[in-house]
C-alpha cells in the first residue's frame, strides 16, 4: 500500500481536472474496531488496510462492512 507520499507522487493530472477520491488509513481501522469492541494493534490495522487495498473490488469500493468484515476475519473479536 502507498504512503501518502507516494499517492501524491503518483497524481499527476491536470490540475483543473476534478476528481472523487476517497482515502482509509489505519486511523480509520483503529477507531472501527474500538467502536466494534475489537482489540487490534496499529501494526494488525496496516496489515488489514494492506489487505483492503490489494483485494479490494473496485465496483463496490471500500466501506465500513468491508473494514468490519476484516477485523472479524482476522479473528480480532474480544
């Protein structure tokens, strides 16, 4: 998975040109699973937004399932 050093690089498009991005970090892994009561560490909460971004569909795109889906698969749950 990229830093946000290196997605910055990779844009290169005219700057006038508009776009729909949207960005998950660890932050947001972190924050699901204490809100889902689920213990993960910040090292397990890269590893599955590594996960997310290598297998992710991109007709359906990454949500709050698929993070929730990924924190009970990695057998996480208290």
């Amino acid at each position: 998975m990229p830093t946000v050093q290196e997605a910055i690089k990779r844009l290169r498009w005219n700057k006038r040109q508009r776009v729909a991005v949207a960005i998950w970090c660890e932050d947001d892994v972190l924050g699901r699973a204490r809100e889902l009561g689920i213990k993960v560490s910040r090292k397990q909460a890269r590893e599955i937004i590594d996960q997310i971004d290598h297998k992710q569909d991109c007709s359906i795109g990454i949500s709050w399932d698929m993070i929730d889906n990924y924190l009970i698969d990695a057998g996480l749950r208290k």
